[in-house]
C-alpha cells in the first residue's frame, strides 16, 4: 500500500504502521546510545522520555523490555552502553 507521510515522502508498507522510513532514517542519531538501536526500540525509549543513560539506569531491564517496540536482542546494546560509564540497569 503506497502511503505519503506529512513531510511528503511516499513509502510502501504492508501494515497500518505509519512510521516513514525516510522520516526514521532522518532522524536517526549519529552517535550516542540511541543510535545503537533499531528504530522501534529508540522510539520506545523516546516515548518514554528515556534519552539518557543516566534516565535509562532508573529503569529495571523487564520494565524496559515491556515497552511497546523494545526487544529482547536490545538488552545487551544498553547494558554494554550503561557499562561504559559505570551505570547499570536498577
């Protein structure tokens, strides 16, 4: 189904989800631990107003694997970034 987002780009997607590739290519970050993640698990972080490690080490690994988007295979990303500045998960 070709659909067009409100930035004008048309992409075709097979279900309802009207996330723009073009739009999530955008706006993917370049560095940081955000650009680690696929797009569903950096939106589930986003809309849950996690946007840094300090916010994320507030946050229990099931409690963050319960976000909508979030998948098991992200779990080891953010561990290694939480890590890597002497943070854990609670």
């Amino acid at each position: 189904m070709l659909k067009i987002c409100e930035k004008g780009h048309q992409f075709f997607k097979n279900s309802d989800c009207p996330t723009c590739p073009v739009c999530e290519q955008e706006n993917k970050p370049k560095d940081g631990f955000l650009s680690l993640l696929p797009a569903p698990a950096r939106r589930a972080l986003e809309n849950n107003n996690i946007h840094t490690l300090d916010e994320l080490s507030k946050f229990s690994e099931v409690e963050i694997l319960k976000l909508h988007g979030m998948g098991k295979t992200s779990i080891p990303k953010l561990q290694k970034a939480l890590s890597d500045v002497g943070l854990s998960f609670k």
